[in-house]
C-alpha cells in the first residue's frame, strides 16, 4: 500500500469520512479519487453526495463491516 493511501485509511477510520479539500488541506494529497479506487481493491467505501450553499461535493467513507 503506498503512504498515501495509508495515510486516507488512517484518516478515514479515525473521522467520519474524507472530502477532496480535506485530503488536501490535512493529507497533502491532490488525487484522492484515485487513492480511494486503489483503497476500494480491499475496504469498502461509501460514496455520499453532500452540498453546501456553494458547491456539491463527495464524503467517502469507510464502511463499518460486521461479522458474526
């Protein structure tokens, strides 16, 4: 796993999701579409639309699997 994706599923399993300015902003990473599809390969992760009065963006989440 490369450090950036570490670095999402750190973030993603400590906060309730990521947007694109957040990975940004916290993470230093710019593309972090393609850090999700790579992190996709072995986690699930929800896709939420959200809104503001000024933009409509994505919060990816990491999706709390139970087992048993």
């Amino acid at each position: 796993m490369s450090p950036q994706c570490s670095k999402v599923l750190q973030y993603l399993q400590s906060h309730d999701g990521i947007t694109t300015l957040e990975a940004s902003d916290k993470l230093r990473i710019c593309r972090l579409s393609e850090r999700i599809r790579e992190l996709g390969k072995e986690y699930v992760i929800d896709h939420d639309p959200e809104s503001s009065e000024r933009a409509h963006f994505i919060r990816y989440r990491l999706q709390k699997v139970a087992y048993g």
